[in-house]
C-alpha cells in the first residue's frame, strides 16, 4: 500500500533502531526518503541498504541542521513528512549526573529536536507531518533516568503548543512514546555488558506482555502518523510499550 507517494521525508537519527525501521517502512510506503546520523561511514551504509538519501549531520550542532536543512531544500525541494528520531540515553543516579552528561542528552534530546524542527518549518509543506520520538519514560519515574526522562518531558510539552500553533499551515505534530525497544540505544550507554543484561530484564519484567518491542513495530505507527489517515491528529502522544505505563514503578 503506496499511501505516502510522491512525498518526502526526513528521519533524523535514520542509521540504526527506529529510525532505520521507520525509514525503511515510509520507503516501501511510496515516500522519498532522506536519513540522517553522525557517522559518516554508518549513515552511508545505512542509505545504501535501504535505498534512501543519507545526508551526515549532527541535531547537538545547530549549524549542522541548517546546511542539512539547505541541502535537503536543494535536492528535495520542500518537506512533507519529518520524523524526529536522533537521540541518545544514559542513566545515571540522581546525585550522580555530571554537567557532561546532562548538556548531552538534552543537547540532542530537546535542544536538538527543537531545532530541527525550527530550522525546517520553512520548507515543510502546507498540511505536512511532524513525528517526534519520546519515550514512556518521560511518565514513569524509572530510576537512572531522571535527565533522559526530563528531555522527553519536555518534548512532549513542545509538541502540544507546537500543534496550536502550527494548525493554521495544517501541519500536524504528534510524539510517539515507545517503551523498551530492541534498539542498538541500550548498548551506547557506557553500560557494563553484565549491567545491561540485568537492566535489560528488569526492564522486560516489567512488560505487561514480556518482551521487548521491534523497531519494526514503532514504524507502523510513525508511517500512519505521517499519512493522511491521521489527518485529524494532532498533538497526540502514542504510548507504544507493551503496557509499561499502566504497570506499577520499576524499582
């Protein structure tokens, strides 16, 4: 079922997880599709495999999204679906969260969402869709997540001024809250390889349906979110987590 043809969409952060599912998932539904990550080597790899435009840049540097912006305007003229993937998690107790550590993860998790979506409102179509990934841990309260938490938090407070405000251009914006997904994030936390395994079950314990979720299935939703089948949402946070909000708190 081609109901994104003749579109263009951007996934940042498009290299690897979700955004490397969502991108392949908008690609087989008719979008042209442009990625975005980091490293140059991965985020070409990951274009090639897919089939798509792979375009480096970095969403914690400012200027980076501008000439990612300009080279997108370009090459693709203008913007009808943007998924706002990049992102980056690591835990760390309160009482143990460096500045470091803290300027990072909202740096790409806010700081640099935010951008990305200021920095290509002027080239998004009439009627376009905005996709921003967040997390269910932005309402749970997990421990060693308090930064990560806050920088989705605020996220999904962006998303619901920005749907007010961006309803007159018909542009609709919405966040998808994932849970626990088996994603390559969990192996980029500086995590032992023992620490991760035992949080890793704690986290799957926690499932109401005891298992991880598949990127594949959080690119279902972001693709529907992105066509017109969803031309009356807006605003809306998507928990996507196997029943991990309505569990009791994680200890």
């Amino acid at each position: 079922m081609n109901k994104l043809n003749g579109k263009t969409a951007v996934v940042t952060g498009g290299n690897s997880g979700i955004g490397y599912a969502s991108a392949k998932e908008l690609k087989n539904q008719g979008a042209n599709v442009v990625i975005t990550g980091r490293k140059p080597e991965k985020v070409q790899t990951a274009a090639t495999e897919i089939g798509v435009k792979g375009i480096v840049a970095d969403v914690e540097d400012i200027s980076a999204i501008e000439r990612l912006v300009e080279q997108v305007k370009n090459e693709f003229g203008k913007v009808d679906i943007l998924f706002v993937n990049a992102g980056v998690f690591q835990p760390a107790p309160v009482g143990q969260t460096s500045e470091e550590m803290f300027e990072h993860q909202m740096g790409i998790n806010f700081k640099g969402a935010v951008f990305t979506i200021e920095k290509f409102l002027p080239i998004l179509n009439e009627g376009a869709s905005i996709i921003n990934l967040s997390s269910v841990i932005a309402y749970t309260g997990m421990p060693n997540t308090a930064i990560y938490g806050a920088s989705k938090a605020a996220l999904n407070s962006y998303t619901r001024t920005a749907a007010t405000e961006l309803a007159s251009r018909k542009i609709r914006i919405n966040a998808v809250n994932p849970g626990p997904i088996a994603t390559p994030i969990f192996g980029k936390t500086g995590m032992e390889e023992k620490q991760l395994d035992g949080f890793a079950q704690a986290m799957q314990n926690r499932v109401p349906l005891k298992r991880f979720g598949q990127p594949e299935e959080i690119a279902k939703l972001v693709a529907f979110l992105a066509s017109d089948d969803a031309s009356f949402i807006t605003g809306g946070e998507y928990n996507i987590d196997g029943g991990v909000n309505i569990n009791p708190l994680l200890s």
